[in-house]
C-alpha cells in the first residue's frame, strides 16, 4: 500500500457546466507537509483523521501558498466544485 493517495474524479456529463471534480487525499502513514497553493477558486472540504473529529474546512480565500501538515489517518474529500469562467 502506497503511504499517500490523491485521486480525482470526473462527473457525470450532466453535470458538466456546473462540477469541474470531486478529489480524494488520504494519508495512511506517517505525518506528511503539504503546501496549498491559491488558485482562484473555492473549496470546501471534509476532513478527519485518526486522531481528530471531522470537521469541514474552507480554502480558497488566500492569496499566498499555506503550509499545512496532514495527520496518520487524514482524509480529505471535496464536494463538486463550481467552474469559472
């Protein structure tokens, strides 16, 4: 088994207008840095791991990269997202 995944998915063609995709991070081992970088869009996002509750988190505000640190056990999956023009 690979220590990290990312996987993104394709709607639909119905929903083409409106869902660019769904992604899926997971984390299976050890604590990991990422940095997210700005990209003009909005994202909303689930996320829990082994050793903290879900919660949701809101990205897309910033106008500069973030570091972030990904827990054992994280998984991230974000709902459609809105394309833009």
């Amino acid at each position: 088994m690979k220590n990290f995944r990312y996987r993104e998915l394709k709607p639909v063609s119905k929903l083409d207008d409106f869902v660019e995709s769904f992604w899926i991070l997971e984390n299976f081992a050890e604590e990991r840095e990422v940095m997210i970088i700005p990209d003009s869009r909005v994202d909303i996002s689930f996320s829990y791991s082994d050793s903290t509750p879900y919660h949701v988190i809101l990205n897309g505000l910033e106008n500069e990269p973030i570091r972030s640190i990904l827990l054992p056990g994280t998984v991230i999956v974000t709902p459609p997202k809105n394309r833009t023009a």
